[in-house]
C-alpha cells in the first residue's frame, strides 16, 4: 500500500523488491537487465558463471588478442576459439589464405595482411577477387566496337 503526503514525502508501507535483491553473485555484483524482475551477475575479474561461482584462467592476452578464451569448469585447461584468418592453440598464427588458396585473386596478386588478406587486381579488373573486367563485352555499350571487334 502507498500513501501520499502532500508535503511531498511519499511512504512505502510494504518494500518494492527487484531480482538483485535476491540474486547472489559469488564473486561479481548483481545489475538489473532491463527491468527490475530481471537480474544478471557481473563477474569480477578472473570468475564466470550464472553467480559468478567458477573461477576462469582465460585473462586478455590467453588468446593472442585474436580469439575466444573459455576455461572448462573451474579448471586451469582454457581453450580459444580463433577468429577469421588466426588458428593455433592460443590463435598465435596468421593464416596465410594467399598461400592456401594459389587462386584466391582471380586476375590479380593477393597480399596476406594479418588475418586476412586482399587482392591487388591486375589492369582492366576490378571486385574483391579481381574477377570482374572492365573490359568485358558486358560492360561496353552497343557498338561500341568497330572494324569487326568484339
């Protein structure tokens, strides 16, 4: 029941609770997720888990700044899970597509970068692969040739 004072106090008879009130973090603190039902935990450093209760061996630089960190279960053994273009047990090594795909740049010269690569298009292509020409009969307009070219 709520009761309004005019002097502008306003007095609670019963205590509105929210999910935090009643959710424990272990080892993090408890923020509201949109509304005050529901409450999720913010783990301190080093923790993970629904409360916070399993302590984790991934730190920022586990996986090479290139991947995923999880740890199973409490346990010192982490695992990464690499982004596009890194493999590796801590995603320490480029991938070099350039050399894993010889034909990667169809009409071009493709350059490995780290994670990833690019292709360098030979005159008169063009297009992420150097597979579209610029000089394609597609492209030109109707009679656009003379003396019997194509």
């Amino acid at each position: 029941m709520i009761t309004v004072n005019l002097g502008k106090l306003l007095l609670c008879e019963t205590k509105i609770s929210n999910a935090c009130d009643t959710k424990v973090c272990k080892n993090g603190h408890c923020r509201l997720n949109g509304s005050i039902d529901k409450g999720i935990c913010d783990c301190f450093y080093g923790f993970e888990g629904d409360k916070c209760e399993r302590k984790t061996f991934c730190d920022p630089v586990s996986c090479s700044g290139h991947g995923i960190c999880s740890s199973s279960n409490g346990t010192s053994t982490i695992k990464c899970l690499c982004d596009s273009g890194w493999k590796g047990e801590r995603c320490e090594t480029d991938i070099n597509e350039c050399e894993n795909d010889p034909n990667l740049c169809a009409h071009g010269i493709c350059i490995n970068s780290p994670g990833s690569y690019f292709c360098r298009c030979l005159t008169g292509f063009f297009g992420v692969h150097c597979e579209k020409s610029s000089l394609s009969s597609e492209s030109c307009p109707p009679q656009a040739c003379q003396n019997g070219g194509t």
